[in-house]
C-alpha cells in the first residue's frame, strides 16, 4: 500500500516486526500498529507510540490507501489510537504528537513528487486539523535524515490534545521529543536534541496550539 509520496522517509519496512516483537520496546517506549483492513486488504494504518516519561503518543506514521480516503477511516484509527493509548495510561492519555510535513517549505521537485502521487500536502494537514491536531508554536527540526545526515527542517510539530486547550506546556514538548528521539539516537544526544528544542522557546513555558493549515501561495 502507497500512502505517502516520500515512503524512503518513513521507518523501513523490515523494522517494524522487530519493534512489535519487543526488539525496540523499551521502558521509555511502547510500541504499536494499527492497521484498517476489509475482506483482507489493508485499507490504512498508523505506527505509533507511547512514551510513559512524557504520558502522552507519538505518532510514527499514518495514511490511509488513497482509493479509501474520505470514508472516515482515519477517524476510526485515531479514535482507537486514543484506546490503546488510555490503555498504556492506565487511565486517559493526554493526547499525542505527530510531526508532519509543511509544504511551504517543499521544494518545487518534491511538490512536484507530490503531486505524482496524487497527494496534497495543504489537504493531508486539514484532515490532521479534522482530527483535532493543532501546531506546536515552535521550531522543529528532526534531527537526523536530511541532507548529509540532518536535521529535517520542513517539519512542523502537531499536537492534539485530548481535551480543547490553546497552548501546551514547553516542558511537555520536551520531555516527548527527549523520550520519542532517545529511541533512535540514544539518550545522549536525545538530550542534547530536546534541550536545544526547549531553547527555541525563549524561555516561555507554554506554546501556543495553531491552526496547521499555512496558507497557500498565490500562483
């Protein structure tokens, strides 16, 4: 199933059974996969992730088969995303991140990949708006897989919170990006990364929740 336009980004394949068998589950990290099937075929699914340090998800990846999208499937699996989340809580999971793609930062050959692949980066964040996610008011940057190895800067960090709220703690933010980072670069420098996400911050201790939808350029 082709969900994304840029799969070569995403976890590798082969690296997910290994997670799910218990290969990269950890203390700091529970992992889970959630898949959308009819009759046998995979109509979508989501990878994600609970982080006991921080109390909240974190969502690796999620698509639906583009031939299924607008029948609500989405919805479905983020709704049962949030029960196997309270499940991990062991009561209610304050809600999950996801980091997603800003296409006012895309280059015209990866719009262009886009487009190939009969996708919309605009649509793609207001159905995570749909959902109920909201952007972090800060800069985020993936810090390994861009060009020479990293950082990732066309990113933008979503967040949605179980309950309506305007901003979120910084600390929280930290405290997720520290956990859900320390999972594939170590604790060390997972540290370092999440500190120098927090000074970004300038010293304010709430983050406003936004609107994820940048507007469209005139062309």
């Amino acid at each position: 199933m082709r969900a994304y336009f840029a799969p070569e980004t995403l976890i590798p394949a082969e690296y997910i059974p290994q997670m799910l068998a218990g290969a990269g589950e950890t203390h700091a990290r529970h992992n889970h996969l959630l898949v959308a099937e009819s009759n046998g075929h995979v109509l979508g699914g989501t990878l994600f992730h609970w982080l006991p340090s921080a109390r909240v998800g974190f969502s690796s990846f999620m698509g639906v088969k583009r031939a299924f999208r607008g029948r609500g499937i989405g919805r479905r699996m983020h709704d049962e995303r949030f029960h196997i989340l309270d499940r991990d809580a062991g009561g209610r999971a304050q809600g999950v991140f996801i980091d997603v793609v800003n296409p006012t930062r895309l280059s015209e050959a990866e719009l262009q990949r886009e487009r190939e692949a009969g996708s919309d980066p605009w649509d793609r964040r207001r159905v995570f708006e749909h959902l109920g996610f909201r952007q972090v008011a800060i800069r985020y940057e993936q810090p390994v897989g861009g060009p020479g190895g990293g950082p990732v800067t066309n990113l933008d960090l979503l967040f949605c919170p179980r309950d309506p709220i305007d901003s979120i703690p910084t600390t929280l933010v930290v405290a997720t990006m520290r956990a859900y980072w320390g999972g594939w670069v170590g604790d060390a420098r997972a540290e370092r990364y999440a500190a120098e996400l927090g000074a970004r911050a300038g010293g304010a201790t709430q983050l406003a929740l936004l609107s994820p939808v940048p507007a469209r350029p005139h062309t």
